[in-house]
C-alpha cells in the first residue's frame, strides 16, 4: 500500500532520489522530463540536488586546443571540418608542440583543469600518434599536474596504449546521436566504430570521454535512447553539445533549440549520469543564453574559452558567471569524480603468489 507521504512525491524529487542511489531513470521518467510534464524549476532543483551531493560547488573548467583543422574526409553533417563544407573556418595542418604548449600555459593559468588536444580526421595515423606524444610532452613540461584528454577520431590496435604511456589522462569520442539515427547523420564510418573506440580507450587505461550533439532533429525517444547507450559504455565524463548551425554544413538551417530544451537536456542526463563529469560544451551561449548560469546547476564541468571552430564567450566573463552563480573554480589538487568511483578496482594481495587465501 502506498503511504500518503510517497504518493505526493512529484516525479522531479522521485529521479533525485533514485540518482543518489545511482539509478538511471525509466524511459517513461526520463520522456515526462523531456516532453515538459514537469515543471522546468523543479526539474533543475532536482538534477541540482544530485550535481550538489556528488560535486559540491565545483566547476572543472576544461579547454580544447585544435592542433589541426579542417580538412576532414568524414562527412559528419553537423561539422564544419567535413568533406564538402563550405564553412569559412581555418585550416591549417598541424601546430607545432610548442605552440600547444603556449595555448595550454594560458588556460591552464586561468583556472583550467583538463587541456584537450583535438585533431580533424577519420584517425591518427602512427606519425600523427608521435605529434600529440610530443605535445602532451610540451604540455606537461611546464604543468604536470595538468590532465590532458586526446581526441583524434577512431583509434586502431596500440595506439590508447601509446598516448596513456605518454601521460594523456582521457581520450574522448562522442557517440553524438543514438545507433538508429546515426546513418542519416554521417555515411563515412558507424556508430558501432565510435563504440569500438571509447571501448578500446578504457581498455588502454584512458579514462573514457564520450556524449553528444542535440538540436540535429532528434526526438524525446532518440534522446533517451542515446543516454542509455552511453551510460552501457560507462564513461567518466559526458560532453553535452547543442549544436552549432554553420552556413555550409547541412544542418546550417538547424535552429530548433531553447534554452528551457537544453536544460531539460541537461537534467536528464544529469539523472542517468549521477556521478559521472558531465560537461556542458559546444553551442551553450548560443542556445542557453541568458540561462547559462541556470546550467551551472545541472553540469558540473565546462570548457572555457573558444571551441574547434567556433568562438566561445571570453574567459573571464566564463569565470565571472561561475562565481556570481555561487560557484567555484575545481583546483588541479582536487579530485573531480566522487570517491565511489575511484576504488572500484582492487589489486589483488591475497591468493596464487601470497601467502593469504583466495577470496573463494
């Protein structure tokens, strides 16, 4: 029987409640959120309360380094490096290490956590594995304490093992839309290749990075979808991007997001991803506007400063907003993701080899 108390729980305080016990809601949970059932304020509080119990206050602030641009011969539609795009954007092979390194020194300066080194391609190949090993050098020659996340598009056998050994912390690879969607969006390479990557990255001891676009044409249905294939790959951290419409790439015309989509976005994959870094990215200040401050709620990571081809707010109107916000900025000292989630994997001490029994 029902208690009077549990049947005038809303559903907003029912998915708060079952993310602190790290349960991923119903598709029908996660749809009502979507599909405006509840009210938008009292969906942000709930996804709040959970931000709150596994993150604090903090804000990890990230910053992406494009160390070659353009040029691409995948034909993502939401990419202004695809092959055919007509977007204006810079193109220039790769950068030198030490200008990586002079990019990083000023970020890392202004608070940022995580430097990510992103390059335009289908993957690396052995030469292009050499030139981030030799920027993450760079990189962590003046600041070792910083984390640096690779992403270079599908990987093959040796290579996650290569950039871990070089001192890369993460590797990042979006699914970006849901298996049934992913055809009409790109033709070049599957959604079971972006898989095969954030799996070959985990494997390699890389802490996996991967999320997704909204705004591509996607339903409440796809969303949810998307969320449950991502939280199946159980990655660290979960950039969530609003797409950026360029002229010259075929989603341009695409302009479909509000700010109160994006944030219900964002509280649901707050809800499937408790505890896990969730990364307010790409199109923020353009579709969120005026509610950015709103989303610090619900993401507890972001990237400061100008994104692959596009620019960004300016820096210090990003700090500013986190601390008028009642925020503040993740020191490098500080641990990101929540202890549950750092002494999951026991080394072995006891049985074949020592002198105690098996756990048997």
């Amino acid at each position: 029987m029902i208690s009077k108390a549990e049947s005038m729980t809303t559903l907003p305080e029912t998915l708060a409640e079952k993310a602190l016990r790290r349960e991923a809601p119903t598709r029908t949970e996660a749809m009502a959120v979507l599909g405006g059932a509840e009210e938008l304020l009292d969906v942000v509080a709930a996804g709040a309360r959970v931000r709150r119990h596994f993150f604090g206050h903090r804000v990890k602030l990230n910053t992406i380094i494009n160390m070659k641009s353009g040029l691409c011969p995948e034909d993502c539609s939401y990419c202004s490096q695809r092959l055919g795009s007509r977007t204006e954007i810079l193109k220039y092979s790769w950068i030198p290490p030490e200008e990586a390194a002079e990019h990083a020194d000023r970020a890392v300066r202004a608070g940022v956590k995580r430097v990510c080194l992103v390059a335009s391609g289908r993957g690396p190949g052995d030469r292009d594995i050499t030139r981030i090993e030799n920027a993450i050098a760079a990189v962590k020659g003046a600041h070792p304490q910083v984390e640096i996340c690779a992403c270079l598009g599908l990987l093959t056998d040796g290579q996650a093992e290569r950039l871990a050994a070089a001192g890369a912390h993460a590797y990042s690879h979006n699914l970006n839309t849901g298996e049934e969607r992913y055809a009409g969006i790109c033709s070049t390479h599957t959604f079971t290749d972006r898989v095969d990557t954030v799996r070959r990255a985990g494997a390699a001891g890389l802490s996996p990075c991967s999320g997704a676009i909204f705004g591509m044409g996607e339903s409440d249905a796809d969303i949810v979808d998307l969320a449950v294939a991502l939280r199946e790959l159980d990655p660290d951290s979960v950039p969530v991007n609003f797409l950026i419409p360029f002229d010259g790439t075929p989603l341009g015309n695409r302009w479909e997001l509000t700010p109160e989509r994006c944030l219900r976005i964002l509280a649901v994959f707050r809800f499937f991803f408790p505890d896990v870094e969730v990364r307010l990215a790409g199109g923020r200040e353009i579709h969120l506007r005026s509610l950015q401050p709103l989303a610090l709620h619900l993401a507890n990571s972001i990237f400061l400063g100008d994104y692959l081809t596009s620019e960004g707010q300016p820096g210090a109107d990003d700090l500013r907003m986190i601390a008028d916000a009642g925020f503040v900025v993740e020191g490098a000292d500080e641990q990101t993701l929540p202890a549950a989630r750092h002494d999951l994997v026991a080394i072995r001490r006891r049985g074949a080899g020592s002198d105690k029994p098996a756990n048997a």
